[in-house]
C-alpha cells in the first residue's frame, strides 16, 4: 500500500516505517504544506470563533464561512503536494505551479478571513470602504490565478504520471473533475444581485450569490441566500444551489484515489482484482458515477431547484445513472477470467509421497560405510 501512495520511496524493511513518513514528507511540495498547515490553524480557529462569537451573516455563524474555505483547501492543497511528488515531466514548471496556488490561496481565504472578523461579507460585496475595495481587487486577479495554476497543473500532471494503471486513471479524472468545478464557480456571478444586512445591521447589496431561483422568488424574499438552508451543509432548501455540483467536482479527485486504496486492499484477498486492467477499469466507472453526479447537481441548481426537493425527472436520472455503474460494475468484473485453482492431491497420496521423500538421502549427504 505504501508503494501505491508514495512510487519512488521504498520502505526500508518489511513495512512502512516511522523514518519512511518523514522521508515521504520530505518529498512533498513545501510550499503548499505550510498553506495546508495555515488552512489547518483556520478551521481549529474558526471553530472555536464559532463557539465564542454570536455574529450571523445570512442565518449563519459569520466563521462558517472561513471553515469550509480552510476545510477544502486543506483537503486539496494536501492532495496537490502528494500530486507534484509523483514522478512527472516538467516538475520544475509544476513546482512554481504549486507556489502560485499555494500562496494565491493563503491571500484569498485570509481575506475572507478579515472579513469575517469585520462582520461583512467577502463574496460579491459592493460595499465601498477601502478594506473591501482592496479585497475584491485581490479577488478578481486571485482566482483566475487559481483556476489557470490548477488547470495547467492538471495538463502537465495527467500526461505521464510515475504512478501505476489505476492511479494515473484517478490522477485524471479527478484532476479534469476539479477543474470544472473550478470553472462552475464563475456561475455564481451570474445569479443577480440581492440585498441583505452584515452582521451588525449595516444593509448592502450583493452583486450575486450561489442561489438560483425565478425573478419572481428573487423579489418576494429579496435575498435568496439568506433563506434557512439543510443542516451542517447550510446548502439552499428555496432554490438551485451552484455550490453543489462546485463542491462535488472539487472533492472527486479524493474520492477516486480513495477508491484506488480501497480496491487496492480488496486485491490482496479477490484474485479477481489483482489484475491492474480490471481495477483500471473500475476506477473508470468510479469516475463515470461521480461525474454523473456532479453533472446531475449542476443540472438542477440550474433550473432552480433544491438538492431537499428533487422532482421526478431528477430522481429517475439519479436512478439510471446508478443502473448504468452497477451495470458497468459487474461487466468490468465479470470481464476478468477467474484464477486457475490449483489442483490438490489426495491425502493418502500426499502422505506417501512424504514418506518416499523422507527415504531419498539427498547428494553429498551420505555418511561413509564403517569399515
């Protein structure tokens, strides 16, 4: 498993050791682990402010908001780090890569975070203070930059990655998965605007969001946002939400290399596995399903409706595309020839072939005769 994860840095003994994580470590991208470990300090953080802070934005802790950024960069910058430790070409373009992500990143989610802490909104805020002018400037140059690091990150990444069969699959999916989730945020400026009030009562008005609802809806409720969304998620129970299908895409690419481990683990004990063709061809069903389903959610906040109240139409969708990688499933299994058995011999016959075996001296171990 430890060859899996890390191709490249053998462990020394029989299993993966303690100097071999700090071996590992050391190979992964540095960069983009102290943005990890700054993203990692932001949620502890911001789930004490929670706890402390009484503020709301939108029905909602104003610190929610900078746990789920720290949360998703933290799961994704972790993942980019492993990634560019991989043997590839052009490693040294990717390196740079990953510091313009890593630090773009730090920028952006640290402005949020300074928004947060004034009570005001960091998304599509057209307030007009210094603080706010400054930071949808770093806004609008930081997350083409996100976008246009990841993208060609994917490129170069995807073309030859050191990595076995079912892992360069999941390398690719998951990275070509990311980066139209990536592209689907730019969606969300095209919602409308809408008017609502910061955490101490100040009104303002929002150039977007991430609801999509009618006009109608939008100018009977005014703000479609700030309508009680589904538990933990906070995801809209009035209309389409666009973070969705944003939230699928950008964590498919964990999702099938975690599909990777497990099937990984299931070779040891289904011969049916152990072949890297059939597993191949399972992460590609694993990818075609989670696709499918950021496709699915995308499909349905566009027309305006809540992941809470799925119509018919979507409901039948969801169940075919379940069908289809059941179907894809077992076709991938059934396609791989089950392994000859082994044949045994009868006892009586294994237990005469021991004692013949125990009567035949073997050369060069014949004792002299006495004389």
């Amino acid at each position: 498993m430890s060859a899996l994860l890390f191709p490249g840095v053998p462990a020394r003994s029989g299993r993966f050791t303690t100097s071999d994580l700090c071996r590992v470590i050391g190979r992964l991208h540095r960069p983009l682990l102290l943005s990890s470990a700054a993203m990692a300090g932001l949620v502890v953080v911001g789930l004490i402010a929670m706890v402390v802070d009484d503020r709301v934005l939108l029905g909602e802790s104003v610190w929610l908001k900078p746990v789920k950024f720290g949360l998703a960069f933290l799961l994704y910058s972790l993942t980019l780090a492993w990634l560019l430790s991989l043997p590839h070409r052009g490693r040294r373009a990717t390196w740079w890569l990953g510091v313009v992500f890593s630090v773009t990143a730090f920028v952006d989610v640290g402005f949020i975070v300074v928004q947060a802490a004034r009570g005001t909104f960091s998304h599509f805020n057209t307030e007009t203070d210094a603080v706010n002018e400054i930071g949808q400037k770093v806004f609008a140059s930081g997350v083409p930059g996100l976008f246009l690091a990841n993208l060609v990150i994917a490129v170069i990444v995807s073309i030859r990655p050191g990595a076995d069969r079912p892992t360069v699959w999941a390398i690719r999916g998951g990275l070509a998965m990311a980066v139209v989730s990536m592209a689907l945020g730019y969606l969300m400026g095209f919602t409308g605007t809408q008017l609502t009030r910061t955490a101490d009562g100040r009104l303002v008005e929002l150039a977007a969001g991430h609801t999509v609802v009618d006009a109608g809806t939008r100018q009977a409720v005014g703000a479609p946002d700030a309508v009680a969304g589904m538990p933990i998620t906070h995801w809209s129970t009035l209309g389409g939400d666009l973070r969705i299908p944003h939230f699928v895409g950008l964590h498919g690419i964990q999702v099938v290399l975690a599909a990777v481990l497990v099937l990984a683990w299931c070779a040891a004990r289904y011969p049916r596995l152990r072949p890297a063709r059939t597993r191949s061809r399972l992460i590609g069903v694993v990818i075609l399903g989670w696709g499918g389903l950021q496709a699915i959610t995308f499909w349905q906040a566009m027309r305006g409706q809540s992941l809470a109240h799925p119509d018919t139409v979507t409901l039948l969708t969801v169940l075919g595309l379940g069908v289809l990688v059941t179907i894809l499933a077992a076709t991938a299994l059934r396609s791989t020839p089950a392994p000859p058995v082994e044949p045994t011999a009868h006892p009586a016959l294994q237990r005469d072939s021991a004692e013949v075996s125990a009567t035949v001296r073997r050369p060069g171990r014949v004792r002299p005769e006495p004389r």
